[in-house]
C-alpha cells in the first residue's frame, strides 16, 4: 500500500465528489457525504487549515470503498 498524503478535509470532500459522493448534510465542521448505492456515509472534518490525520484519512478512503492509489490519483 502506498503511502497516504497530507490533505485537508476540503481537499478530502473534493475528492470523494469526483467519484459519486455528494455532501448532504454540514453540522458545524463535519460534512456528511453520500453516494446512492453505497452502502456508508462519508463523515469529513473539514478544520480550517488543519490537515487530516493519516488514520481518519484511511479509514474514509476504506470505507469509501477504493484504493489509496486511486485516492492519491484524483488529488488536484
């Protein structure tokens, strides 16, 4: 597995869009995505200027159901 990298949770959000999730709710600074068919709902911490810690990012990107790679790969 490759090693994961250093994003913010808007970064994350933006990501997760690319691939079919969409933010349905914002309650204070956490952003709940969903995709239809999916099976989880995606919760984000989107903190201003502050990076998400590598364990809550793999396990959004798991329970996102992809790859890191693919991840990493649809970084802008």
């Amino acid at each position: 597995m490759s090693d994961l990298p250093v994003v913010t949770g808007e970064q994350a959000v933006s990501v997760f869009c690319k691939f079919g999730f969409s933010v349905v709710r914002i309650k204070g600074s956490h952003h709940t995505m969903k995709k239809p068919g999916h099976r989880y709902n995606l919760v984000v911490p989107v903190h201003k200027g502050k990076n998400l810690k590598k364990g809550t990012l793999r396990g959004l990107i798991a329970a996102a159901g992809m790859s890191v790679e693919t991840f990493v790969a649809a970084i802008d």
